[in-house]
C-alpha cells in the first residue's frame, strides 16, 4: 500500500511537472511573438501617421464690394399722441341717465356721448321764460304811461316829476327785460349742456362714469383723439439738431428734417406711409440736451394709437464711396463683425469689420475693408481662417436710393 501510494504521487508530481513545462514554453512563444509584432505595429502606425490626408478644397463665391454714395439714417425712439385729445368734461352738474356712444368706435363732432337728466334745467328754463314775460309786461306798462303821459306835460295837465319818474320806470323795466332774456339764454344753455356731445371727430375711449353717477365739472367722462393723421414725438439731441439745420455755402437754409421721416414699429416692421416734421419745440431740455420734434403720419384705419412707441428714421446725410457687401458675407459674432477674404493660394482670410447700416440686402462697412478685397459672398459658414477655397466669381449690384 506504501508502495502504491508512492509511486502514484511520483506519477502526479510528473504530470505537474510536464504541465508547467508547456505553459513556460507557450509564455515564451507568446513573449516571441509580441517582441516581433509590436515593432511591426509600430511602424506601420509611424508610416501612417507621416502620411498627409488632403481634405476636399471648398466651392466659395466671391466678389470685390459695392462701392457707392449711400444715404446715412438716423434714428430716435418716438412716442405717438392723438392729433388732438379732447377729454369729455360735463358743463352742468347732474346724473348720468344714458350712454349714447360704443366705447372705442369712431365719433363725430357735435355726437352726443352722454345724457344727463334734464328735468332740473328744464324747469329752470321755464321759470326764467315766465320771469322774462313779466319783465315784458312791466315794460310795456312803462311805455304806456310815458306815451300817454308826454303831451300832457307839454300842456301843463300833469307834473314833469311824474313824467320823469316814468321815463325812469320804462328805463328800469327795459333793463329787466333784458336780464330776463340773458336768464332765458343761459337757462336754454344749461338744458342743451345736459346732452354731452364729442367736440371733434376721433375715437372715443372708455367711458369712467356710470349710470346713475353724480357729475360735475370737474369730473372726466371720457377722452375722444383724433388719430388720423397723428402725431409722433422724438427727441434729438442739440448736435443732430444743429448738424441737420445749417446754411449752405449759397447762403440757403438747409434743413435735412424737411425730408419725409419713416416709422418703425415696436414689432420692428416699417410703417407703410411716411410723415412730414411738422414743429420743433421752442427750446432744448436742459436736463436731457435734447429737442423735442414732432412729426404728423397719415393714419388711415385708425391703426395707429396715442400711447404706442417706435422709432423714426430721417435721412439725415450721404456717405460718398461707401464700400457694400451682401449681408449674407458678414457674420456677427459676440457682439463684433467679421467677413472672409480671398487671400493668397486661395486661401480663406476671416478679418473683423466695423459694420454700418443696411441698405436694403448690403450692407456698409465702415472700417476693416477695401476696395479691392475679395469677398466671401456665399460658402462663408463652411470656412475657417486658412481654409483652402475653390474660388468662383459672383456679381453683386448695389441697392439704389
């Protein structure tokens, strides 16, 4: 048994032996085979790597600036107002017993807005006609006597005295009569005041009374602007308003305001219908330095309302030789400009620019362009600074004025 223990232990321990024989010899191999191939690796990624990969060169269009005299804008924030505002204030106290307009519709002059009771006036009305009948009478009593009166005195049958004291009576109830005419006019007066009418043609606002409420003279009823045409306000600061009024070497005056000032809205589009400057303020803000302006727009279908904000543009110079570009060549990059040139080996050259305004689809530059530069029209979004370009010319016109 010891016998048969051992030599199977022998026969195991030389199993183990041969096993761990393979593995060395299959580690070595393995160890061979990467000391031959990594270097392999190696220098074939070395080969590739010193390889150049061309990229396909970019189709651009490109073309030399507009150069053109241009017209130069200015621009100011505008308040619009009603031609003419008329707030509605009653001229007699009294309830409110009817509203005979729609809030915010378009009203005549002379269109009754409000009725306020009338009974009060009336019955003052007819007291002032019955005073007014009396004074006539006592009038008329006067007349007689002094008539009846007058050759009497001439025959000594009655006293001068009593004669003068009548002429005094009829000259009394002649002044009666005419305070009780003067009663009746302003009594006929306060009667039609009860009928409130508009006091000139525009759009009525929302009413501030109700029915039923105690008004007087003092109180607001309602306001009615006339809008059509209506006005806009701008302020312009006291260098813009000398530089565009100045006399010219003839010795005519200039005044670049005359010329027709457009309106952008607030939703940025432009106003189809231009204005004319109407008035200057008789003097300069001294807290802003500005003068105020004010311009009359056409207003047809009441579009327009007092109250709305824009901007108003006027022309207010030319700028001569002026370089232009298609606004699709200028990208606006954090708040800056820049264009792509054509530059040596075709070779794309991004360069910041000092943009001006719009003229129609160009665009003015101002600085960091000239003449016989060669710009980037279309395929500006596809390069970089030194971008190979396959270049082909594009014809751009200017915009007229």
């Amino acid at each position: 048994m010891t016998n048969s223990r051992g030599c199977g232990s022998e026969k195991e321990a030389g199993a183990t032996a041969l096993a761990s024989c393979l593995s060395a010899h299959r580690l070595s191999a393995f160890l061979v085979c990467i000391l031959f191939v990594v270097p392999l690796l190696s220098l074939a990624g070395c080969g590739r790597g010193n390889a150049e990969i061309k990229l396909p060169d970019t189709d651009v269009l490109v073309a030399p600036p507009v150069q053109q005299d241009v017209p130069v804008h200015s621009e100011w924030v505008a308040t619009l107002d009603g031609y003419v505002n008329a707030e509605i204030h009653p001229q007699v106290s009294g309830y409110i017993i009817k509203q005979d307009y729609k809030e915010g519709s378009v009203v005549r002059k002379g269109l009754v807005l409000f009725e306020i009771d009338p009974r009060p006036f009336q019955a003052t009305l007819d007291r002032a006609k019955g005073e007014l009948a009396q004074a006539e009478a006592a009038l008329s009593k006067s007349t007689i006597d002094v008539d009846r009166d007058t050759p009497l005195v001439e025959q000594k049958a009655v006293p001068k005295e009593k004669l003068d004291n009548e002429v005094q009576a009829r000259r009394a109830a002649e002044a009666a009569v005419e305070s009780s005419k003067a009663a009746v006019e302003r009594a006929a007066l306060d009667l039609g005041w009860t009928k409130v009418t508009s006091l000139v043609d525009g759009v009525a606002g929302i009413a501030e009374v109700q029915m039923g409420n105690l008004v007087g003279p003092p109180v607001r009823l309602t306001a009615v602007s006339q809008v059509d045409p209506i006005k806009v306000y701008f302020p312009v600061s006291e260098q813009e308003y000398l530089r565009a009024k100045h006399v010219s070497s003839s010795g005519e005056p200039i005044n670049l305001f005359d010329t027709s000032p457009e309106l952008i809205l607030a939703d940025g589009t432009v106003y189809p219908h231009k204005g004319k400057v109407i008035m200057t303020d008789r003097q300069v803000d001294t807290n802003t330095g500005t003068i105020r302006m004010v311009a009359a727009f056409p207003n047809p279908g009441n579009v327009l309302r007092p109250g709305q904000y824009g901007r108003v543009r006027i022309q207010t110079s030319f700028k001569k030789g002026a370089l232009l570009v298609p606004q699709t060549a200028v990208k606006e990059l954090q708040g800056g400009y820049e264009i792509a040139l054509l530059g040596a080996g075709n070779k794309a050259i991004i360069r910041p620019v000092k943009a001006g305004e719009k003229v129609g689809t160009m665009w003015v530059i101002d600085e960091g362009l000239k003449a016989d530069d060669q710009v980037l029209v279309e395929g500006v979004e596809k390069v970089k600074d030194g971008t190979s370009v396959v270049p082909k010319p594009a014809k751009i016109e200017g915009e007229g004025h």
